[in-house]
C-alpha cells in the first residue's frame, strides 16, 4: 500500500533585522555620551523600559543597566517600582560631572536636548 506523498515544507527565511544607519568614514562620533542619552531618554520617559532606551540609543540592554547604575550612584537618578515597572526621577538640580561644564546643571542639558 502506498502512503501518501509528503512533501517538504516550505521554510520562510527570518526578516533581517536592518542596521542603523551608518555614519560616514571619520564621522563616528557624537558630542553627547552615552550616558547623556539614557539620561534623557529617561527624563523624557520615566516609566521607559530599559530595553527600549537601549534600542533607542544604539546599545545593550545590559550597557544601559550600567549606566542607570551609575546615574543612580552619583545621584542624578533614582529608581523606583511602581507594580512590575521601574520608574525612573532624574534629579535635575544636579552639576554636570566634568569640569569644564561643572557651572551647568543637568535641568540645562535637559533644556538644550529638549524633545516635544
């Protein structure tokens, strides 16, 4: 008795996942860090998931953990739950960290970066 023809299934290749652009030869740097860019991911978004800043900024997950850790220990951050989220309370009053920007707070970096 013969059986019935099996066939192969059809495999859908996965959708691959599109770079972020690139920046010309010689242009792969930015005037703000990457922890400026948490900063004010999370000052815009306090409630942001920390896998969402990481995509927003261009880096890991865990890259973003660490840096939050750091705002956190020099007090330019704190963390709190709120059910199963992480709300996040920039403390704007707080110097910049280099000397050269020691005169200006973080609530003037905020203003400069401003998102509407």
């Amino acid at each position: 008795m013969m059986g019935a023809i099996r066939r192969k299934k059809e495999v859908q290749p996965a959708p691959v996942p599109q770079p972020l652009p690139q920046p010309s030869a010689g242009q792969n740097w930015t005037f703000l860090t990457n922890h400026s860019h948490v900063l004010i991911c999370l000052a815009h978004e306090p409630d942001l998931r920390l896998r969402d800043v990481a995509e927003r900024v261009g880096i890991t997950e865990r890259a973003v953990q660490r840096i939050v850790s750091d705002l956190e220990e020099a007090g330019i951050l704190t963390r709190s739950r709120d059910g199963r989220r992480n709300h996040y309370e920039v403390h704007a009053g707080q110097p910049l960290r280099h000397p050269i920007e020691a005169h200006c707070t973080i609530s003037d970096l905020l203003k400069i970066v401003e998102i509407n």
